[in-house]
C-alpha cells in the first residue's frame, strides 16, 4: 500500500513476535492493513476457510499506518483524556498488544467477560473490603475499580469487553505499575485462554 510508514509496520510486528512468544496458542489468522471506522485498530473472531479453524483477525487502521503523526497525536489525546493508559511504547505497537488482548478473550471463548467484574469484586472484598462496612463498601469498590482506564467503561458503565484488553496491555507494558484492578483482570484473561487451550489439549 502506497504510503504505509514502515517504522508503524515495524512496530506492528514486533508488537506480534513478543505477544506470540509469550502465548503461541493464540491463533491469529491475519493482519491487514484495511479500513477501521473509528479506530485505530480492531480484532474480529473469524474461521478460516475451507478449515474450520476458529482465530483472531486484526485490522491496522489504513489512515492511521500511512501517518505517524496522526496516530501520536491520536495515542497523545487519548491518554490526555483518560480514555487509555499511558504507554511506554510506540502507539502501533501498544495498539496491537490491545487487540491482542482481545484474541485472548477469543481464545477462551469470552468466558473471562462473564467473569470479570466478580473477579474483581471478590479480589477487592478479600483484600481490602473487609475493612468497610454497609453501604459504602460497593462505592468503595468502584472508586477501586475506577484506577482502570476510562476506555474500560461505556457510559459509565463497567464494559468487561473492552477492559480485558485493556487490562491486559497495561500489564504487557507496564508490568508492575499496572493497577490492581488491571493486574486483576490481567490473571482473568490468561487463565479463561489457558482454560480453554487445555481443554483442547494444546497445553
């Protein structure tokens, strides 16, 4: 594709290569460069043809690969806002380590969706939870929860979808000055994908 910045397309594999090595089960069937409305990226649970084989395509927004400008400035914004995390890493990478996120929740069949903000309620409850009592320990729990990042959350409401993914790109990068509630979901994540490839006989 004319125009592609071939440090973002660099980016983009790398981002790939050290994700894989840490989770080769995880079945990525393509990335393309295409048309992502909205976005900077975007993973989509797919089947292969002519195989059956359930993965994970991920598309690179083409508006976004041909200007690294944009895209800095778009990763900028959003970090401003507190719509995502800051990143200590070159935004198309950081942007693939999220969708990557996202085809672990494939991998285990969503299951770490339907258990996430239990996980979450139960780990804040074990640890910090018996010290409130009453009403106050739900509002406690939430301002808790509310260290993830704003796009963890659609107006105003706990999005699991999204906070997975995000959850897991803050550990992926930050390591241990991730939050609790994103190291939280973070371990959700990996042991719903790890779950299902050990029902499948691949671990």
């Amino acid at each position: 594709m004319p125009g592609v910045d071939t440090d973002t397309v660099r980016d983009i594999s790398s981002a790939l290569d050290d994700m894989l090595a840490k989770y080769p089960r995880t079945k990525i069937l393509s990335v393309e460069i295409s048309n992502v409305e909205g976005d900077i990226a975007q993973a989509l649970e797919d089947v292969l043809r002519h195989s059956g084989v359930k993965g994970t395509r991920i598309l690179f927004s083409d508006r976004f690969a041909t200007d690294r400008n944009l895209l800095s400035t778009a990763v900028r914004d959003a970090v401003q806002r507190g719509h995502c995390n800051s990143m200590p890493a070159p935004p198309a990478y950081s942007a693939i380590v999220h969708e990557f996120g996202h085809a672990l929740s494939f991998s285990g069949r969503s299951a770490a969706v339907g258990r996430a903000d239990s996980d979450l309620l139960e780990h804040y409850l074990r640890t910090d939870g018996s010290r409130l009592s009453g009403g106050g320990i739900m509002e406690s729990y939430r301002t808790w929860r509310a260290q993830l990042s704003g796009y963890s959350f659609w107006r105003g409401e706990f999005d699991p979808i999204e906070a997975l993914p995000e959850a897991f790109t803050d550990v992926e990068l930050n390591g241990g000055s991730a939050s609790e509630p994103a190291q939280v979901l973070f371990r959700t994540l990996v042991d719903a994908a790890e779950s299902q490839w050990r029902g499948e006989g691949l671990m």
